[in-house]
C-alpha cells in the first residue's frame, strides 16, 4: 500500500460525504528519510482535507518473531514520530488497542478459502527467506488482518502499490463473497493508484528501496539519527568512478547512487546548481537532510519529555477508531449469525 505504509493505505468516504484516509505503518524498525519523503510527508498534507486515521499496526508484527520489550519502544518511538512529523490534526491511533481489527480479522478468516491465501505471494517469499519450520500461522493469516484493516473503515477507494495489490484484491473477493453469503455490510472497494511519491533508494545500494527493515543500516538515514551519523552515512553513500565535467548528473540507469542523492537533495530543499564533484554533492546533501530532519528531531525531543501527551492523544484516537469500526463490526457479526 504506501510506502505506502505496511497494513491498509485507503481513502474512505463516510455517510457524510467527507474523505477519509487510512494508513497502517509496522513497527518493526525504525523510520528513516525514504519513511519521511515518501510517505509522511503526503500523509501529513492529506489530513488537511480529509479524516485521517493513521495507526500503528502491532498486531501485524506478530506475524515474524520479535521481542516484546522492543515492540513496546518501537510502537511508542514510531507514535511519537508520527506526532513529531506534524500528524497532530490526524486520528492517530495503535490497532491492538481498537478491537475490532483483530475481531474482523477473524470473520473473514472464516471467508477466505485456504487456495486464496497459498497464493499470497509475499507469504511465499518470507516462507522461503525464513524457512517452512519458522513461518508462523499469523503470517500466513495476515492478509485476513490486513483485509479487516481496510473494510472496517468503509473504503471506496484504496490507493495501493504493485507490493501489496494482491492483498487488496483478495480484500475485495472477501468483501464481495460476505456480502454474496450473509448480506450487504462491507463496502467493496476499488483499487486505484496512487501518486508517485518521493523515491529513496538505499545510500549503499542504489538499486533498491530505502527502508526501516533493510538487511544493514549502511545505506539508511534514519529520522532520529544525529547530524554526524547523517554526515558520515551520507559520506559512504555509492557514486561511481566517472569524474568528467559532467559526472554530478541524474541518469537512473547509469548513475543510480549519484541520481538518488540529486533527488534526495532537491526532495528536501537543496539546490543543485554549481555541483560538480561528488564531495560537493555529498556536502549539499549532508546539510539539506540535516535541515529536514532538524524540527522533526526538535519535536520529537520535546514529545519524550511529554509522555502524557503522547499517551492522551493514543486513547483520543482508540476512541474514535472505536466509534467508527464497532458498527461495521456488529454488522458484521449480525449478518454471520453470532
């Protein structure tokens, strides 16, 4: 879905007429600058216009193992950034704390048929890398979560990647064959694409996606890193041996590390004119990230010291979630005889 943010990522429409966005993003790593440019950025735009639930989605990190200690802190840390990017105006909430998404999850469990979910690709692929023995039933049932996830806000649209279109579409024949077996409660939406957003590529390997659960930080700025550990990321950063007039210049194919710190540059403000070295280029990017990130950290620093307010803006989002989700759920349930 986006960076779309791992779970759900669907733009809603209510009884009112009034747009709704939803994203789910997992905390199982830390957020980092392609989080930043590619999805918080639209997200914190979006919520100018619309209703804006945006979650924290801890029940889909069970489906891998973790230690639970470490989700607390990720859950509360990616809380917390998610205020500090400027989300203050959306519904934020945590979706082990709105029951209703594990309670769904479980109906439509009950719907899906066993062949649909052998073919979810990405079960596949994790089965594989992570071996049958270590695969969890959860994993395997994810794409039911993640399906609850959507429909219980009521989407006419979901805005979703190549990454996760499958899920969606299996999302639709779920709500297509309830509504067929028990009557017409859930919404079935259509899936479209979204905008592109800013793409990050890892600094180490250009040719592939920045991203919070990355096999080595060597190539990933994360969101809270300090400005030396930004400076010294970014001094690693690949380029390539060409060193002509002309070497500072976006070409995907064959320059991809020297064009994803051109793009990067200019996503967060800097300017290009007059580089024409690789150092300078590093330079330019150095200070234009540690710019960007400057107020996020700022705030974040000053959210810590406040956990109060971090921990009243969770519960103010549950309830609304509540609110929102406990109808389609009764229905739900209703319409299945319990």
């Amino acid at each position: 879905m986006t960076t779309p943010p791992v779970g759900a990522n669907a733009d809603t429409t209510a009884d009112t007429g009034t747009t709704r966005r939803l994203s789910l993003l997992k905390p199982t790593g830390r957020l980092t600058l392609g989080n930043l440019l590619g999805a918080l950025r639209p997200m914190v735009a979006g919520q100018r216009d619309a209703q804006c639930f945006y979650g924290v989605a801890d029940l889909h990190a069970l489906t891998v193992e973790h230690e639970p200690d470490r989700l607390r802190a990720l859950t509360r840390e990616l809380a917390t950034t998610l205020l500090a990017v400027g989300l203050e105006e959306a519904t934020l909430f945590v979706q082990s704390r709105v029951p209703a998404h594990a309670q769904l999850a479980y109906l439509l469990e009950s719907t899906a048929h066993v062949g649909e979910l052998d073919r979810m690709i990405q079960f596949k692929e994790k089965q594989r890398a992570g071996g049958a023995g270590g695969s969890r039933v959860s994993l395997y049932t994810y794409p039911a979560l993640m399906a609850a996830d959507i429909l219980l806000y009521r989407p006419d649209e979901v805005p979703v990647g190549d990454d996760q279109r499958q899920h969606v579409e299996l999302t639709r024949d779920l709500a297509l064959r309830f509504n067929r077996t028990y009557g017409e409660v859930f919404t079935v939406p259509r899936i479209v694409t979204p905008p592109a957003g800013a793409r990050v590529m890892d600094l180490a390997d250009p040719r592939t996606k920045m991203g919070k659960s990355a096999a080595s930080a060597a190539g990933v700025v994360g969101l809270l890193d300090p400005p030396d550990v930004v400076r010294r990321t970014i001094a690693r950063a690949v380029t390539d041996s060409d060193t002509g007039r002309d070497a500072v210049r976006a070409d995907r194919e064959a320059k991809p590390g020297v064009t994803n710190l051109l793009e990067v540059l200019v996503a967060c403000g800097g300017s290009t004119e007059g580089l024409t070295t690789y150092g300078a280029l590093k330079r330019a990017v150095t200070d234009a990230v540690v710019a960007a990130l400057e107020p996020v950290q700022r705030r974040y620093a000053e959210l810590t010291a406040d956990p109060g307010h971090v921990e009243a803006v969770l519960a103010d989002g549950a309830a609304r979630c509540r609110e929102v989700t406990e109808p389609v759920l009764a229905r739900a349930e209703a319409a299945m005889g319990l």
